[in-house]
C-alpha cells in the first residue's frame, strides 16, 4: 500500500514537472515572439539651398518598397529606404562635373538628431576615419549607400552589424527623417535637403 502510494506520488511530481517546463517553454516562446514590419515612408518634398523645389518626387511602384525619384535641371535621384540605411543612385546631367563631401553629409534621424554618415565602400572598422570626397563627371551616374555611423556595432567575435535605421515601432508613425546632401558644382555648394515622412507601419511577418 505504502508502495503504491509512494509511486503515484512520484507520477504526480514528474507530471506536474513536465507541466511546468511546458508552461515556461510556452512563456519564453512568446516573450521572443515578435513582428517583423517595413515603414511605409513619402518623400515629401525637397529643399535647395532653403528653398523649397519645385520639382516634386514621384514614387516608384514596387511593393513594399520605398523608393522615389526626383530629378532637377542638375541631376536625376532615385532613393530607396531601407531598414539599415538609404540607397541612392545620382546621375549628372548638369554639365559640369559635380563632387560630394561624405564627411559633411547627414541623415536627420526620426528625434531630429543629425547623425553622421558613412557610405559604400567604406569599411565599418573605418567608419571614423575621413572619407574622400566623390567626383560625378558629367553624364555619368554612382550608386551608394549610406548608414550613420552611430548605427554601426562590432560583435564580440569581431563581425559587423547595422541597428535599424528607424526603432521605436509605431511611435516612429508621423515624424520625419531627412537627408542633408551638399554637392558641389563649379566651387559653390548645392545644398539639397530630402524631407521623407514616416507615414505609417506594415506588419507582414512573425518571426521568433
């Protein structure tokens, strides 16, 4: 008798044992359970030398997506947001050759802090050191991308990662971000300033 009680009483800790690694299993599962999303984000309109253009952007339609080009009688643009950073091609047609200065150029983040950038090609270990400024010739096109440099980090076994460009969910949802992009024409300064609003946020994925 006193057997057969001593062997339920075992059943019924193994059982509730298991019950109770099931139940934290399923909490910690859950907890690391999140959701995977892309901003949905206008180019609103664009700035030169503080002025407002009057040529406006138009988007590029490819789902999810957030690409715009705009152009102007110096050079055609396409953009593309990303979630690490910001693709853009620039193709001259100006007539003169143009040059960018990388150590100047910003990305205005969501809280309006001016964050300093680097762009492709550049190595992330390298990242604080002076980048050499970019010569367009005339009738001729590059391709970059840029991250700010507060974005980037170094894992412990001494790889690379990029934090999003935009965090903060759905608060980020009606601020704007901007790009401040100086080029240089004939000796003088082109001031471009591209105004893009974080309109809302597109949830299509659930990863663990």
């Amino acid at each position: 008798m006193n057997i057969f009680r001593i062997k339920r009483e075992l059943e019924m800790k193994i059982i509730i044992t298991m019950l109770y690694l099931i139940i934290i299993g399923v909490l910690l599962s859950s907890c690391a359970m999140k959701y995977d999303g892309m901003y949905v984000i206008l180019l609103n309109d664009i700035e030169i030398n503080g002025v407002k253009s009057v040529y406006s952007a138009v988007k590029i339609n490819e789902e999810k997506v957030n690409k715009y080009t705009y152009q102007d009688e110096n050079i055609d643009f396409v953009w593309h947001l990303m979630n690490d950073g910001i693709a853009f091609s620039l193709f001259n047609k100006s007539g003169s050759s143009l040059k960018i200065h990388w150590d100047d150029v910003l990305i205005i983040n969501e809280s309006g802090i001016a964050l300093s950038v680097i762009h492709k090609g550049i190595k992330y270990i390298n990242k604080n050191n002076h980048q050499p400024p970019t010569t367009v010739i005339n009738n001729s096109k590059i391709d970059e991308f840029i991250v700010p440099k507060i974005k980037i980090f170094s894992y412990s076994d001494g790889s690379w990662g990029v934090y999003k460009l935009i965090e903060g969910g759905e608060e980020a949802i009606g601020r704007n971000i901007k790009v401040y992009l100086p080029v240089e024409k004939n000796s003088q300064i082109i001031e471009y300033i591209f105004n893009f609003h974080i309109q809302d946020i597109q949830w299509f994925n659930k990863k663990s």
